[in-house]
C-alpha cells in the first residue's frame, strides 16, 4: 500500500515521556523531529490528546462531575497543541498549523474539514485538538473520525512505551505475545483496550488502516511510511 498521508494520533504521555504528566522538553522535541522527518515524506495531520494533564475518568479525585473533567482534558488537548505547534515550528520551515474543535480563535483556527484539506494539499502540517469538543468521546474516537474525513491511507497510533497489540498485558505477563496483524473483530472481541473500543468500531466501519506503534522508537514513522511492518496493523 503506497501511504502519501497519514494522521497521527498522539497520546499526552507520547509529550510526557518517562515521568508520565506534564511535558518533557526532551520527549516533545523527539517526537516533533520525529514528525518532521514523517513529513518529508507524506501529508502529516496529528491529533493529541490530553492525558498527560487531566483524563475525564479523574473526575472523582478532584470532586469535580465528569463532563467538567472532560472541558478541562480537551483544554489540555489545546496546550498540547499548542506545545508541539511551537516546537516543529522551531525546526521546520514548514507551515504548521493547529486547529480545534473548540472556539479558541485567537490560538488556534476552528477545525472545519476543507479548510484542512487544503492545509494538507499545501504541504502544512496540521495539528488537532480538542478531539470533537464533546464530553464522553476520547480522543482515539476523534482520530480515526478526522483520518476517515481528511482521507488519510493510515492512523498511526503512537503509544509511549507500547509496541503494537499484545494478546495479553505484557507489563503484567512475560509470555505476553505482539501480533504483526490482527483483524478490527479481533480487537474487539477480545476487548483490547490499547484504543477506545469505539475507535476500533469506527476504523472497522470505514476500513481505516490503524497501525500500533511505540513512539520512542526512532525511525518507525518514516518506516511505516517507507512500507516496513512496525509494531502492529489493525485491519480487516
């Protein structure tokens, strides 16, 4: 399969790195060369998310109710953007752009489908945030939907420290299996929660290609793109 774009879908601890929450200069700035380097050889759409500041399913530490939880993750989702905006922007001449699903428009454009189109057909990079600025939907759901609407060939799922899909929990079980393909019923079926299950659904509905891999593994996107079988594929 010839892959000439491609979405990315960037969890808050692929910026967090080690430590997990927050941002790590170190670990946004290997992802943005990462990326860059991605680019040079296909169109690049990213959507972040925002774990590494708040996830909704922390509601109940901060006694807050759920869908506030949720406005705040797709905040953290803006900074992340924003975060990472700044970084490529500092080692590319390409044009870089953020986009949200939430009014913000003095730090971001709102997210409107043709308007990034041509974004990707002008060779920018595009990043997205704010999943679909709705409570109770992760951003995996928002990152098959956006690749499905921008007609990417492939959502890479970069995961920290994850190197594909694994037929049980590897940091639990050490005869725990990688699978170089696995079908969207698979995924399912066995309940694998390396992705939102309604994710999996969507990409099944509209056979979005998802390949799994660990984005602290130097070279696996250019890889991928280079047709090479990195970390996992997800597919029918």
């Amino acid at each position: 399969m010839s892959i000439t774009r491609i979405l990315i879908k960037a969890s808050g601890q692929t910026l967090a790195g080690d430590a997990g929450f927050g941002l790590d200069p170190d670990a946004v700035n290997a992802f943005a060369d990462e990326v860059i380097a991605a680019s040079e050889l296909a169109d690049v759409a990213i959507v972040v998310g925002g774990g590494n500041i708040l996830r909704g399913s922390m509601a109940d530490d901060y006694q807050i109710d759920r869908v506030e939880a949720d406005n705040v993750g797709m905040l953290g989702t803006a900074i992340n953007a924003l975060i990472l905006r700044g970084a490529l922007s500092g080692k590319t001449t390409k044009d870089v752009r953020v986009m949200s699903a939430l009014p913000m428009t003095s730090v971001a454009e709102p997210y409107i489908r043709l308007r990034a189109m041509r974004h990707l057909d002008k060779g920018c990079i595009v990043i997205m945030a704010c999943g679909i600025g709705q409570p109770f939907v992760t951003t995996d759901y928002p990152s098959v939907q956006r690749a499905v609407e921008l007609d990417c060939d492939v959502l890479l799922a970069a995961k920290n420290g994850v190197d594909g899909v694994y037929d049980k929990d590897p940091a639990v079980h050490d005869d725990a299996t990688r699978f170089e393909t696995i079908s969207y019923a698979d995924v399912i079926r066995r309940d694998i929660r390396v992705m939102d299950p309604a994710a999996f659904i969507l990409a099944r509905d509209q056979g979005m290609k998802i390949r799994v891999f660990d984005s602290s593994e130097a070279g696996a996107m250019t890889r991928i793109i280079a047709g090479e079988n990195v970390g996992t594929l997800v597919c029918a």
